[in-house]
C-alpha cells in the first residue's frame, strides 16, 4: 500500500483490510471485486491484485505460510528484487541487499554519482554498493533498515540534514559541498495533456455503467462510459444515438504518471433505447445502490458519488 503513496493516506485504508482479511488464508479465499472495492481511491490497483494472487500462492503452495527462501519469495507476484531483498533481510536476517529512492539518494551522494540513478548502468552499481554494504555488515537488518531510514530522515531529497548525518565523513557529495545536486535526475518529461468525455446516461433509478477489460490500466473497474477525445472532436460521434439529449454535468481533472486529464461529464436522460443503448456500449444498467458495492476508478468514483448526493432530482 505504501509503494508511490504516503503513509497518512495509507493507515485508514490498512485499517479497514486487516479487518476485511486478517490472514491470508481470508485475502486468498476472497472475490477479486471485493479486494479492489476495498483498494478503491488508494490508485495503482494492480498493487491489489498481485496481493491477492500472492495469498492464493502462498495458501495453494505454501501451505498458508510466508516462504523465508529468497527466491520463493521473488517469485511472489508484485513482489521485485528490492521487496524480497528487504524482506528477507529484515524478516529472516539474511544478507540481501536492497535499493529503493531513500537508499538509492544515499548511496549517489555518499560516491557523487554522475548521472540519472534509474539508468541500467547506474542501477548495478547502486546494487553492487548495497551489496558490498550488506556483505561488510555485522547485521544485515540493522543495516538495511538504518539506509531507509538515514534516507526518509537526513539523507532527504531537499534540505538534508548533514549536520546530524552519521556518515557525513564518509559522504563524498558532503565533501565536495554539493549534497542538493545528487542524485542527477534527468529533465522531467513534459506532462502529457489528455481530454476525456464521460457519459451518465440514466434510465428510471439506473444508470449505465461497464467493466474495463482486465489487461487495461484500471484493469476490472467499473465506470461510466467514456471515449477519449482528440483535437477537434467533441466525443459525440462515438455514441450512435445523437437523439439523447446531453446537458453538461461535472468536470474533474486528475493525474496518472505523466498524463493530465481533464475528464467532462454529460449526463443523458435515457427512454425507449436503454436496452439498445447498454448493448452497443456494452455496458449494465445498475442502480445507485448497486453502484456502491462495485470497485470504480477514482474519478468515476466522484460522479458515482454525485449520484447518491441526488443531484439528479428534478
């Protein structure tokens, strides 16, 4: 839960799934919309889906237990050479190094490393460092836990905290008075601006709503239909039915990795073309309250949540 996303924003949605799924043996046996409904607003859902294909490894071939191999643990979906690094060091003591941003920015200022951390080059020496560290270690927990932390605490990425650094003697960066400038990122790319327009079609107390496919971004989400718009397109040409009549209902902007989207919402009142309508976009009817128990995308989630405000009255 805590990869690309902070702490504070975490803890209430821990919360609520070590309730839900207090053992793995409850996470492995559960439905696949359930966990995502849990997971939903938290982002990257495939974070979710690889923990619950994780748990149902670890139950149909590990008998309910952790696996304490390296390799095992790898194997793991969702699961990389950094996270089975820090848990096998951490949980089972064993001298694997590990590299994520904190101990990555240690490491680039303690040898002022040229260059972008995340280029394949720079990324095994970084590795190869951390190894020689985990090797030369009287404890290999002690000492990866320390490299986390010396990075999330005074090692950080702006105003680091050399004063108090315990390795600061040591820190060529520190040495040479240019801490700020390592790492040497690269020139961030150019946001990429993207226009969607979403469709809330209602019919009675239902409204139309489909399942995005599995292998997409978002991947077994539910949304409102939506077709992305290009320059001089008003979106429109996609739905075959020009005779509902469209009024604007919201807009919401909203960020993923480089993409800045600005998503418009139209809302259609729907009559005798409602089962036409769900057939040509393969979608559902569902009422508001049926709405509610499925996993949505976080901006279709804030239309969904619209609905139950009963913002449709007439």
């Amino acid at each position: 839960m805590l990869q690309q996303t902070q702490v504070k924003t975490v803890i209430p949605y821990w919360g609520r799934w070590m309730r839900e799924f207090p053992d793995v043996e409850s996470l492995a046996g559960a439905e696949e919309e359930r966990v995502l409904k849990l997971w939903e607003g938290l982002g990257y859902y495939r974070r979710a889906r690889n923990l619950h294909a994780a748990a149902r490894i670890i139950c149909e071939r590990h008998d309910g237990t952790f696996p304490r191999d390296f390799e095992e643990i790898l194997a793991l979906p969702g699961i990389g050479r950094y996270t089975a690094g820090a848990i096998a060091s951490i949980a089972y003591g064993e001298r694997r190094p590990i590299l994520d941003g904190n101990v990555a920015r240690v490491l680039a200022r303690q040898f002022a490393m040229a260059g972008d951390p995340k280029s394949g080059t720079n990324q095994e020496r970084l590795w190869e460092w951390s190894g020689r560290l985990v090797e030369a270690a009287s404890c290999a927990s002690s000492l990866n836990q320390g490299l986390m932390e010396l990075g999330a605490r005074i090692c950080t990425p702006r105003e680091p905290l050399c004063g108090r650094c315990p390795v600061r003697r040591s820190c060529e960066a520190f040495r040479l008075g240019r801490v700020e400038e390592f790492p040497q990122a690269p020139e961030r790319k150019k946001p990429r601006q993207r226009k969607f327009v979403a469709y809330v079609f209602r019919s009675g107390e239902r409204f139309l709503v489909r399942k995005r496919g599995a292998e997409v971004v978002n991947g077994n989400l539910w949304e409102f239909p939506n077709f992305e718009v290009g320059r001089g397109q008003a979106g429109t040409e996609r739905i075959r039915f020009p005779a509902i009549a469209l009024q604007s209902f919201a807009t919401i902007r909203h960020t993923i990795t480089n993409n800045r989207i600005t998503l418009s919402a139209k809302l259609g009142e729907v009559n005798g073309e409602a089962a036409a309508l769900a057939k040509e976009l393969a979608a559902e009817w569902r009422t508001v309250a049926e709405l509610e128990k499925l996993p949505f995308s976080s901006a279709h989630a804030k239309l969904r949540a619209m609905l139950g405000r009963n913002l449709f009255e007439t």
